[in-house]
C-alpha cells in the first residue's frame, strides 16, 4: 500500500489537472448549486472540482483522500479534510449529511466499490445527487486490444490503483441496489486519466484535451471511454 501511496503523492505534486475531472464542470453547472450547497467529494486527489464548486459556487466542500500531498492543496483551496483508506477505514464525517457526493474517477480503485456507492447513498440528504465517473471497461479500443491479447489498464493513460471495472449493466445494478432513483447517463468520448507525454503533450495531448469535453450520442458501450451518472436519492421525507 505504502507504494500506491507514493505514487499518488509524487503525481500530486506535479499539480496535475485531470482531463477527467474537468470533463465534469459542465455537469456542475446544470445542478442547483450554492453557499448553502454540502459537498462530500471522495478521493479528491488535489480539488480541482472543490476549487470549481467554492469558486464558483461559494458552496462548503469536504474531502477525503489517500494522499496527504493531495490533502494539503485541497486544505488551501478551503477544503475540509479527512486522511482515509476507503478499502479499510470508516468514511468520516459521521452524523453529517450532503447535498451532493463525488465519486469521481474513484470506484475503479477500490475493492468494494458497491460498499462505496451505498455510503454516498447514506451520507446524502434527501433528494440529494451523487456523480460518478468511472471508465468503461468494454470501451472499443479496450475490445480490440482483449482480442489480441494486449490489453493493460496503463495502455492509453490508465492509472495504477484500477483494479474494479464494471460495464453499464453492472454499473448501473450497483446504483439502483444502493436505493438511487432518476439516473442521468453521460459518456465521455476520450477522457484519460494519467499524466505521461502521451496524454499532456504535443498533438496527442492537445487532442485528449479537445476531446474531453466532448459526449458520445450513440452505441454507448461500444464508444464511450467514461460513464457519467448523476443518480438522486428520493426524498423520503413525508
């Protein structure tokens, strides 16, 4: 563990921004959001989505993360933040409740990702959201290379740490499971997650960034490189 830890120490020291991360933005502006807003966003890395929801929201942002280098951006960016292992700590924050949780680019890294989405199930307010991104594992170029024997999550950008993938079906089973209603379904056309020269430099770079906005409008499974989900609790309050 104390190796995916450093790694993920030394990538935030870079002050990397995600194109994963920035992909959602847009998805933030469609939410009702403001000062009075309560965001858990777990696994927060160095909180470029808390900088957007504070900056542009005045909303309150709490974190969690593996990470204390990520940690320490996100305390300056005015974070509230906890240190935690999601496969073997408790999510903080006990008896506190929220208006949106953020699973970005984080189920892939866990060993029960259903455990995960049942906790943002809990610690959400009545008809409060959660967003999830998290890669398609049946995306076509990830066909291709399972067929020809070569496939490596590393392959294309992939970070260390992925060792849970789900496919829309599974995905979509885990959401409704943990008691989420009105899911919202998004897919990102080309959104990597790491850092090397491929992915941020030159014209593989450039495009990666062009493409990371963009959404896939048809045959999903086959073209999509992330799902996107904003999934609400029902108000229960009678």
């Amino acid at each position: 563990m104390n190796g995916l830890v450093d790694h993920y120490n030394q990538l935030w020291q870079e002050r990397y921004v995600p194109p994963y991360v920035t992909s959602l933005f847009p998805l933030l502006e469609t939410l009702n959001l403001s000062s009075k807003s309560r965001v858990l966003d777990v696994a927060c890395g160095n909180g470029i989505l808390g900088k957007c929801l504070i900056d542009r929201f005045q909303c309150l942002v709490w974190g969690t993360d593996i990470s204390k280098v990520a940690l320490a951006q996100c305390n300056e960016i005015g974070y509230t933040t906890e240190l935690v292992n999601l496969d073997q700590d408790k999510m903080p924050f006990s008896g506190q409740k929220f208006d949106l949780v953020i699973l970005s680019a984080m189920l892939e890294h866990v060993m029960e990702p259903e455990k995960i989405v049942k906790i943002a199930y809990q610690k959400l307010s009545p008809n409060g959201c959660v967003i999830i991104l998290t890669p398609n594992i049946v995306w076509c170029f990830n066909r291709l290379l399972f067929l020809l024997g070569r496939w490596d999550h590393r392959l294309m950008g992939g970070m260390k740490g992925h060792i849970s993938y789900r496919n829309k079906k599974q995905l979509q089973q885990m959401i409704k499971e943990a008691g989420f209603k009105d899911l919202n379904w998004d897919y990102s056309v080309f959104c990597v997650a790491g850092m090397s020269d491929f992915c941020t430099r030159g014209l593989s770079g450039w495009l990666i960034q062009k493409l990371s906005n963009l959404r896939v409008r048809f045959w999903h499974s086959l073209l999509s490189f992330n799902y996107i989900v904003l999934a609400r609790k029902p108000n229960t309050i009678k």
